[in-house]
C-alpha cells in the first residue's frame, strides 16, 4: 500500500526537512514532538501534485459511513477536497479532454459537480478562462526552467492548414532530461504571411528564442517541402 512517504525523503538529521521526490521542493516538517505529522506534506500533494494526492487519498479513503436506504446500500465518503483542488480537477479535465471552456454551463456538468462536491459552488466560465490562462502560463514558465538545464535539443516543424485553410506552424522539441525521452509541443501558431524560407526561418528563430533553445538545437526534422528545408538550412548554418 502506497503511502505520502513513497513521494517525500527526510534531508537532514533532526527529520525537520523533508525533500519532495517529484519537484524537489523542500519542505518542513512538524517539530519531533510530533514527528508523525504529514500534514504539510499532504498540503503540497494536494497543491503540486494532485494527481497522486487523489491516488493516495483513494486508498486511504474507505468509507465512512453506510446507510440502507429502500433496501439499497448507499456509501457516504467525505470528500474533504477544498475548492483549490476541485477547480484544478475541472481545468485538468477541460485540458486533457479538450473540453470547450462552456462545459461548466453545462446542465449535466453541473448536477455531477454538485452530487460529487456538494459544498463546492461551481464558478463560471469566465472564471474558468481566467484560470486556464494562469494555469498555461504557469506551465510555460515550468518548461522553460526545464529547457535551460537540457544542452541538445531536436527538433520537429510542420506546416499545416485547418479545416478552413488557415495556416499554422507547429514545433515539438524532444530533448533527454534525467535520463528521460521528452517529447513537448512548444507552440502552435497561426501563419498567415507568405510560407517563404525566410519567413520560416524568422518565425523558427523566434519561437526557439522565446524557449531559450536557440543555440541548442542539433537536428530539425521536416517534411520535404523546399521552402521549410531551406529555412532549416539557414538556421542551422548560421
Ligand atoms: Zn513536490
């Protein structure tokens, strides 16, 4: 059985700090007199890494209560989530779904949210706008101090058009981090000026910029179109 302890490792002698396996974060821990307490641990779970603060709180979550009701068994468990982590769970699910940002003024979203988070009282969709765009920038910012501890970088470009024939440009850069293989979409943008080598190459310079690969990129894979193969050519000879 998993516990908060697989995610955390105590640092130093007197076992006041505590080091988080995932972000690395540090973290106090409760005076020795109460050595046991986890609480601030589970509080950054809940805050950093919902994911597994869900996993664990699903094990240690049996239930509390059960009632017959017209013969038929009904478990109550408390949910002691707090609206900071039902919120995070209704952005996750709009994101991973690719959820219109309208789902919350859904009327079966709302009876769902209701009879999973009774005391949680849903926001809007503007709020929700507003938090994604937190939540992006937040992301961002995570990457990037990612990308800077990494020296080589691949990368993959393409045109494309959408179904109403605008165009984009795509990059995804797939670096080794921890000994890990990373695969990341750094942005998709619309492209509408003239699909030259030049242009293509100002556009892949900038984006490389703004992620702070510029100077580590070793390899862009493309399709075969002459206009983007020149634009790599430019970049990665200059
Ligand atoms: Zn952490």
């Amino acid at each position: 059985m998993s516990s908060v302890w697989d995610y955390f490792k105590i640092i130093n002698e007197q076992k006041t700090k505590v080091l988080c396996k995932m972000c690395e974060e540090k973290l106090k821990r409760a005076t020795i007199k109460r050595a046991n307490n986890t609480t601030n641990l589970w509080q950054h779970l809940e805050k950093n890494h919902l994911d597994i603060y869900l996993k664990l709180k699903k094990v240690n979550n049996q239930p509390k209560l059960v009632v017959e009701e017209n013969n038929k068994i009904v478990r109550l468990t408390s949910s002691s989530l707090s609206k900071d982590a039902v919120d995070k769970i209704i952005a996750n699910m709009i994101v991973k779904d690719i959820q219109p940002l309208s789902v919350v003024n859904d009327i079966g979203f709302k009876q769902l949210i209701q009879a999973g988070f009774p005391s949680y009282s849903l926001p809007g969709r503007k709020y929700f706008t507003n938090y994604l765009s937190k939540m992006h920038e937040q992301k961002v910012q995570e990457l990037i101090k990612i990308l800077s501890q990494v020296d080589y970088f691949s990368i993959t470009a393409d045109l494309w058009s959408s179904i109403k024939t605008e165009s984009y440009i795509t990059f995804t850069c797939h670096f080794i981090h921890n000994g890990e293989l990373y695969s990341v979409v750094l942005e998709t943008r619309e492209f509408p000026v003239n699909h030259t080598a030049m242009n293509i190459r100002i556009i892949m310079e900038h984006v490389f910029e703004k992620w702070g690969i510029l100077n580590k990129v070793e390899a862009i894979v493309t399709d075969n179109a002459s206009n983007i193969t020149n634009a790599v050519d430019q970049l990665l000879i200059n």
